[in-house]
C-alpha cells in the first residue's frame, strides 16, 4: 500500500474481533516500532504486549471502556526517562521518542490490516499497579491490537493553511 493511502486508512478503531492476531504480524508491528526514529538512537521505552483475555475487568481498571480490552491484544509504551537524550534546556525527549515508536507501531499495523486506537486518557496509578512497572518507568501510551469490527467514519482535520506557517509565526 502506498504510505499516503496508509495514513488515509488509519483510524481510531473502538470494535474488535475476537480473531487472535498471528504471531508474524504481531512481530512486524513490534519490529516498526524498535525501528522508530529516537534521540540519539537511545531507545528510551519499553513496550508490553497484553494477552487479553480473561483479564478484561482487570484491564478496565486501567481505562474503562468496554473495547479497550476487547482487542485479543493490548500494547503499552512505556517511557524510561533516565535513558533518553536531554536537550541542553533540559527538554528530556523520552515522550517524543516513545511518541515516534507508537505511531510506526499503529501504521505498520494498519498496513497488515490491523486495528488500533491511541489512547491516553488512562488511569496512570492503575496502569503502575495492573502492569507492575518499576520506579523510573513511565506509561504513555496504549492501544488495543486486533482485526476491526467496525468502520471508519469520516475523518474531520484542520485545513492545511489553519497548521502551517512559512518562515515565522
């Protein structure tokens, strides 16, 4: 698939088969994300793959929506802070970085034909204590991974003059 066609595909999906996702596809989408851009090539994440089932009510304890859990899998990006490149005004790019690595993540899913949806708005203590994350690991990001069961709707984005400037401000 051509990459503009790709990114015109994605969408947040929020229906899931319960098909299991096959192994080499789950590796392609995990292997996008280990190629990901980061600062300084550090690499500061690590990601967790979560079987789901038979941990739903668990699972919901991180975020409450009934189709976060219903995806036979679910992916966490954690961020290790102390791993990452640091600007000279101290901008530690950790979140960027794990940033990159999710979206080639949920692209390279979508190319497979997979779904996904970026969440954030989790419960962070929940998600500590579901995952048992160490000191100094901080979750960022989630999305389930499965085959969709529904449909896109339209996508509504800014027009391109209401995001871009030349030369300055």
């Amino acid at each position: 698939m051509d990459f503009f066609e790709l990114v015109q595909k994605r969408y947040s999906v929020r229906a899931y088969k319960p098909d299991p996702v096959e192994d080499d596809k789950l590796g392609q989408v995990l292997e996008a994300a280990r190629l990901a851009p980061t600062a300084s090539n550090r690499q500061p994440f690590q990601i967790i793959v979560i079987h789901t089932a038979g941990r739903e009510a668990e699972l919901r304890r991180i975020y409450g929506k009934s189709w976060f859990a219903q995806a036979p899998l679910l992916i966490a990006i954690c961020a290790i802070p102390a791993q990452s490149w640091i600007r000279r005004d101290g901008k530690n790019y950790a979140d960027v970085d794990v940033t990159i690595a999710m979206d080639h993540l949920i692209l390279a899913a979508t190319n497979l034909g997979l779904g996904t949806c970026w969440v954030a708005a989790f419960d962070p203590a929940a998600t500590r204590e579901v995952l048992h994350l160490p000191a100094g690991v901080e979750p960022i990001a989630f999305t389930p991974l499965g085959y969709p069961a529904d449909q896109p709707g339209p996508k509504e984005r800014k027009s391109l003059p209401e995001l871009v400037r030349y030369e300055h401000w």
